[in-house]
C-alpha cells in the first residue's frame, strides 16, 4: 500500500497493491497496522457499496454531525467517478478548502477522507460502483449534507448534473448551515 498525502489536512491516496496471476489479481483495502504506521488510527465499522445508473448523476455533499462524524474510505470497483472532499472542520488548516479526484476501476486508488469533512461525487460513466468503509454506524438522525454548487466551497463539476435526488437538493449552503461547530 502506498500513502500519500492529499492537500486536504489528514486526507491521503493510497494505492491498493495488486499481485497478479493467471486467473486475476488480488488486493487488500485496509490493513490496520499499515494504516496506523501512515497516521491513520481509526477502525472501520461498516462497509456499503452503491450503484449509480447513469453518467453525470450526483450524490453528495454528505457527512455525519458529531457525535457520529465518520472517516470514510472510497474506492472505485466499475466506471469512473470525480469524487471531492470538502474540510469542515473550522481548526484545520484547509478549512473551506475542498480537493477532488478522478477515480476509476482500473487505477488502484482509494481516497482516505478524515472525519469532519463532506463528500461527495459525479459518476463519469454509466453503471459506477462505489465501494465504503465507515468509521461510524450509519446514524441517519445525524446525517448531514451541504450543496453541491455552495459558492463558499466553490467547486467545479466537470459536467452538468443530469441525475440527482431531491434530498441533495435540499441540503442548505454552508453560510445557511446550523452545524458548523458540530461537525466533529
Ligand atoms: C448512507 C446509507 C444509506 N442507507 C439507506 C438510506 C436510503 O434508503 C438509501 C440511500 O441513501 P442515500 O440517499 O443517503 O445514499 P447516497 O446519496 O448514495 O449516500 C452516500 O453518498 C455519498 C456521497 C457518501 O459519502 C456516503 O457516505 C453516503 O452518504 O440507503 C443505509 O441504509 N445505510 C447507509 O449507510
């Protein structure tokens, strides 16, 4: 496994190690003990895939308040996706400050994202499957989420958003957020 780390403060890559054969290849996506020697203490406590139709679909921005705020690992498993993580937390040094990644299939990659942040992503293609590991039980009384096209955040989607859900659309903007020192 190899770590790097993201611009985002506690965020990394990591890049899953592969060994291949005849019949495919094998990968592990969490080890305790290596994530531990890269800075990441936190136990994984469910794990969920999602499927999502069709390109250009959204889904985000998604994260759990305190006392349920989750670390999250993501990992492509078919198709391509532009995933970003938004820092929430007012004493981190990237607060406000979002990062994204193209992720796809074949490339190995996983996203570390710390507690205290939002997530969120656009499918690229059709028929894209995510792959979740949580530090948290899901707590849907806890579940929070931000706009996509929040100007405070400021991100640029790569495309136009053809497919999103009512909940998303929902979600207020930061300024206009009631939880800001409950993210952690
Ligand atoms: C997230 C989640 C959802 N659900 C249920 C609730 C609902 O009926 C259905 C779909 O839920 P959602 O609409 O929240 O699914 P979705 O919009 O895909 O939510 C996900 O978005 C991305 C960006 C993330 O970061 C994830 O952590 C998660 O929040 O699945 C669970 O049972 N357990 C879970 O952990």
């Amino acid at each position: 496994m190899l770590f790097r780390q993201a611009e985002i403060s506690g965020a990394r890559t990591i890049t899953l190690p592969r060994h291949h054969d005849e019949r495919g290849s094998f990968g592990r996506i969490f080890d305790r003990e290596r994530f531990a020697d890269n800075g990441i203490s936190c136990n994984f406590v469910q794990a969920s895939i999602s499927r999502t139709s069709y390109a250009g679909t959204l889904r985000g921005l998604h994260f759990q308040r305190f006392p349920h705020a989750e670390a999250k690992l993501v990992h492509c498993l078919r198709g391509e996706m532009y995933d970003v993580i938004c820092d929430l937390r007012p004493d981190s040094p990237t607060y406000l400050k979002h990062q994204s990644f193209y992720l796809n299939c074949s490339d190995n990659e996983m996203i570390f994202i710390p507690p205290g942040c939002a997530h969120g992503f656009m499918t690229l293609s059709d028929d894209v499957e995510v792959l979740y590991a949580m530090s948290d039980i899901y707590a849907p009384d806890h579940a929070m989420g931000l706009r996509f096209d929040d100007p405070v955040l400021g991100i640029s989607w790569p495309r136009p958003v053809a497919h999103i859900s009512t909940r998303d659309l929902e979600w207020p903007k930061y300024k206009d957020s009631k939880h800001h020192d409950r993210i952690k």
